[in-house]
C-alpha cells in the first residue's frame, strides 16, 4: 500500500494547476468581482501581491473557468520581446499570421481591420517583467477597449508602477491578494488534502499546529506548500524508519514542524 | 534529501536556544527565592522560635514543607552558633550564608525549592505558545464512545464552521487522528461522491456522520460503502454502531455476525461481544 505520507507530500508540490484551485471565501470574493469586472467595459484589471500569495493560480482559475464562455488568453510566461508579443497575440487572438518584424503601428492596423463580437480577455502573468515600452503599449492597446487585460505583477513593482501617474489614472481596477489568515491556511491544508483522498493526515492539524505554520510562514501559500512538503517527507521517512511510535501522528508533531521549517530555512537554526 | 538525525539536532539546538531566556528568568527567579530563605531563616535565628508563624511566605503554595525546613534549618543554624558561640554579631550575616549554602546542598534545595522552579517551567511554556490555549469540554453524552467531541472554538475568524478537535483514546494500531470536521465539508465530499461513486468518500461521510451523533445519515452513507465495497471493516462497524444507536440492536448483532463469519474480523467480533453484552449501546 502506499503511504499516506507520500500522498500527502505530493499534494504541496509547489505547482500551478488550475484544477488544484481551493475556494477560499476571501479569494471567492475577489474572484467573482473579477469575473464582473471582466464582463464590465473596463479598461485593465491590475492583480497584485506578494509572492506567492497565489496570483498565479487565480489566472490559471480564471482561464480554466471563462474559457468556455468568453474568449481568452492566458500567457504564463511573459514574451519580452516586442515584435514577438505583438506578433503572438495577432496570431492567437486575431487569427492573423504575420512572418518578421512586427511593430506597434502594424499591430493596431490588425486590430482595427478585425471586428470582434465581443472584446476578447488577455491574461498576463507576471506583468513586472515586461519593460516599460511594452507596458506603455500594454496600456495603450487596452485604451482602445479591443482587448482587456488582466495582469498581475509582485507587489513592489505595483508600487512603482502606481508611482508613475499615467498608470495610476488608466489602471481601472487593482486587485490585491494576500497571505491567508491562520483560519483560511486551516481551510488551505486540509481541503487540499482531503481532495486527494487523504482525511486521516488533513484531520492531524488542528487550530495549535496551523497556528504554528502560519507563525512560521505569515499565512504564505507558497512557503506553506514548501514546510508541509518538507514535513510530510519527515513522516514518510520516519514511517519508513520504523520510527512513528516516537513522534505525533495523532496530530501534527510541532516538533516535525519546526524541524522542517529549520530544513526549509524559514526558521534560522 | 533529508537527514533526521542532523536536523533533530538543528532543531533541540534550536529549542534550547528559544528557552534560553525563559531559563535565565528561571534562574534568576530561582536565585532571588533562596535569597529570600536565606534572609528568612536570618530573621528567624534572629528571633525567638515561637515567631515562625509570622514569616511572610504567603506566595509560596508549598507552605508546609517549607516550614519544615525552615525548622531544620532553624536547628542547624541554632547549632552552629553553639558551636562557634565566641563569634561576635557582626559576623554573623556572613555565618549565616554560609549555613544555608551547606544546607541547601544537602537536602533542602532537593526537596523543596525545585518546586516552585517546575512551577515556573510550566508558565514558561504556557507563554511561549499563547494560541495554543483551548477550552475543551468533553461532551458527556458521548463518553461511552472512544471518540469525544469537543465544541467549536470561535477564536477563527472564518464563514465556515471550524472544526471540532477531538481526542481520540484508542491507541491501537495505525495513526490516531483528531477528529474533527464541518458540515459544509461533509456537503461537498458528498457532491463528489455522488459523482465518481468512491466508497472512501461515503465512508468519510458515514464517520463524520456518525461523529456529529446523526446515526440515521451515519447509517445510511455506511450501507452505501458496504453496497460497493463490502470488504471495508470500517464501514461495517459504523454501520452495526448506528443500527445500536437507532435502537436497532438485534439488526446491528446479527448484521456483525454475518460480516464476523466471513471476514473474521477481529475488531468486528469485538464489537459484536461489546454489544451483546450492553458495553456498547
Ligand atoms: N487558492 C488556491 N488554491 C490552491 N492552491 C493555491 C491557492 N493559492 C495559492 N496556492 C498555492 O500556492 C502556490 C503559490 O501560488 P502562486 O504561484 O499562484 O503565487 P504567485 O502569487 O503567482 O507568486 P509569484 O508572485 O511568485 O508568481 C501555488 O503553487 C499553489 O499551489
Ligand atoms: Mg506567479
């Protein structure tokens, strides 16, 4: 049989997969005002936050949701290059095909010459690294309302971005995620486990030991992911060991916890 | 990967060094409470025996034995300056100390003064982890069962209901987990199970069910296990406990010896004497 604790560590591998999406009540909140504010003529939804607060997974959510609605396009990685950005989206979103240099002006022309049932969705992740220029651009295509934007960017960048006024006045609508509350990191952990079948281990935490992960990792959903991984390979390995007997398995060992959080390095030892 | 012995290292290194401080107040605490026997025991040679009552040692819960050995120590200090009765008042601080010093040595300091210290200890930790304070009641309609229900803590400020810790006493075998669970949860584990069928979700269901003292669903979702599954030992006995407890006890006896004779199921013979015998109803 396999072990419940290789179940269970395999559920905070740190991936982004829609299907994996929790609802989380603040999160739900957020999203279907989003999912409004994308129906509404505005002009470009900007999602902020802290690594790892799961802005990534709200994109791909997103996609996975209104794809059979709405047309959309999600791009995780960024396409730096100009010519190839401008030429990638002529292609996905206006079905046009174009071979070598694509600038600005010769993309507007395409997108004027094509009339479009409804205003198709972009989804940009990780919008801090496309450089200025293309952002202005970015800005521009979305003042024309034929696309829509949705764009998340690390928290930082938003402040610097916001700084410069022409962002601070186009930008309709900001969003901004966060880390959870110790009560929505509970919710986090065990409905992620409990959908992967694994009850016994998603009922070992209880309000104490998520108390003590969110202490440790600010309520973060990546570094969450990273300590329970850890400790769940503990307890694999003690499993393997013949060593259970000399830890919790009632409930969550703090000891495991700390102890992978000392291996993870977010607790310095 | 990962090496427990090195990290279980890591991690006692970094126990003591976040008690450190917490150890330093204990000691010095510790300190401060034998200076003040030592003082204590000054006064008390330097009055009459018949004043012992009215030393301040009010604070001190263990007020008994520390008068026991204040007397003791009140003899070993009387004893000692008969032996040295030629030495002058002014001495007699230093004299003093170093009595006690000897005495606590011996045996004082082990017997008594420890205490408090463990005292001490125990607020520590109290202080180091203050979210982990929860009041627990155990609901006695249930304490026949091996699992107890606890009511909800409030401190979470979350829409959904949060999630009963429970204890369980049953240490045989496997892991013992905390019980505990939400209605909304057992909805959408029933949502799921309505759709791909899997007898892992009915049981959850049947258990949590059972958990919350709704036997009829607990029953209901532990026939539907059994129906796909009928080699789940788990399943059976919520489903013969239910039957128990919606006073159905000949069902739930003659259920489990069907199930007994052809699984030879240790757990669900047990259970079949518990009810026969009325241990379990
Ligand atoms: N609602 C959620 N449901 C399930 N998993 C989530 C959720 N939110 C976050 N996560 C988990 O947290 C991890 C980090 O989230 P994500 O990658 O989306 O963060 P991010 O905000 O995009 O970070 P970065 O700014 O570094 O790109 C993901 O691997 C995912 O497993
Ligand atoms: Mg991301």
């Amino acid at each position: 049989m396999e072990s419940i604790f290789v179940n269970s560590k395999d559920v905070f591998l740190d991936v982004v997969n829609a299907k994996d999406y929790i609802q989380l009540d603040r999160v739900s909140t957020i999203y279907q005002s989003l999912k409004d504010s994308i129906k509404k003529p505005l002009k470009m939804i900007l999602l902020y936050g802290k690594p790892g607060t799961g802005k990534s997974m709200f994109l791909n959510k997103l996609y996975k949701d209104i794809s059979t609605s709405n047309e959309i396009f999600l791009y995780n990685t960024p396409i730096l290059d100009e010519s190839e950005f401008y030429k990638t989206l002529a292609q996905d979103v206006f079905g046009t095909k174009y071979s070598g240099e694509l600038n600005f002006t010769q993309f507007m022309k395409i997108v004027e010459s094509k009339e479009k049932q409804s205003v198709p969705v972009v989804l940009l992740d990780e919008a801090q690294l496309y450089s200025e220029a293309l952002m202005e651009k970015i800005r521009l295509l979305s003042d024309t309302r034929t696309i829509k934007f949705v764009i998340t960017l690390h928290k930082t960048e938003k402040e610097d971005l916001i700084a410069k006024e022409h962002f601070q006045t186009r930008i309709w609508e900001s969003i901004e995620l966060e880390n959870a509350s110790s009560g929505e990191l509970k919710i986090y952990i065990q409905k992620k486990l409990m959908k992967a079948n694994c009850f016994d281990t998603a009922n070992m935490f209880n309000a104490k030991s998520v108390n003590l992960i969110h202490k440790i990792t600010d309520g973060n959903y990546r570094d969450t992911n990273k300590l329970l991984y850890t400790l769940f390979e503990l307890y694999a390995l003690y499993e393997s060991n013949h060593q259970l007997s000399s830890i919790k398995t009632d409930q969550i060992s703090h000891k495991l916890i700390e102890m992978s959080a000392i291996h993870v390095g977010l607790i310095d030892a | 990967m990962l090496n427990i012995r090195e990290l279980e290292q890591r991690w006692l290194r970094y126990k003591i060094k976040s008690y450190t401080p917490y150890i330093i107040i204990g000691i010095s605490i510790l300190v401060i409470l034998s200076l003040s026997v030592i003082l204590l025991s000054k006064q008390e040679s330097n009055s009459s025996a018949s004043n012992i009552k009215k030393v301040p040692v009010k604070t001190l819960k263990e007020q008994e034995p520390i008068k026991k050995i204040k007397s003791k120590k009140k003899q070993e200090t009387s004893q000692k300056s008969k032996v040295s009765q030629t030495t002058i008042k002014t001495n007699q601080k230093e004299k003093h100390t170093h009595t006690i010093v000897n005495e606590s040595k011996q045996q004082a300091m082990r017997k008594v003064q420890l205490s408090p210290s463990l005292d001490f200890m125990r607020k520590m930790q109290d202080s180091v982890q203050p979210y982990y304070r929860n009041d627990r009641e155990p609901d006695m309609k249930e304490n026949q069962q091996k699992q107890k229900r606890y009511p909800q803590q409030s401190s979470i400020p979350t829409k959904e209901q949060i999630i009963k810790p429970q204890v369980t006493d049953n240490t045989a075998g496997g892991i013992d987990i905390q019980r505990k669970n939400t209605q909304n949860d057992i909805y959408e584990i029933i949502q799921r199970f309505e759709k791909n069928n899997n007898p892992v979700l009915s049981l959850f269901v049947a258990k949590k069910y059972y958990e919350l003292g709704e036997y009829r669903e607990a029953y209901d979702y532990a026939l539907k296990t059994n129906n796909i599954d009928k080699n789940i030992e788990e399943s059976w006995i919520i489903f013969a406990k239910s039957l128990v407890k919606l006073g159905r006890r000949d069902k739930a006896i003659s259920t489990l010896r069907t199930y007994v004779n052809y699984s030879h199921s240790g757990n669900a013979r047990n259970l079949l004497e518990e009810i026969k015998s009325g241990k379990f109803k």
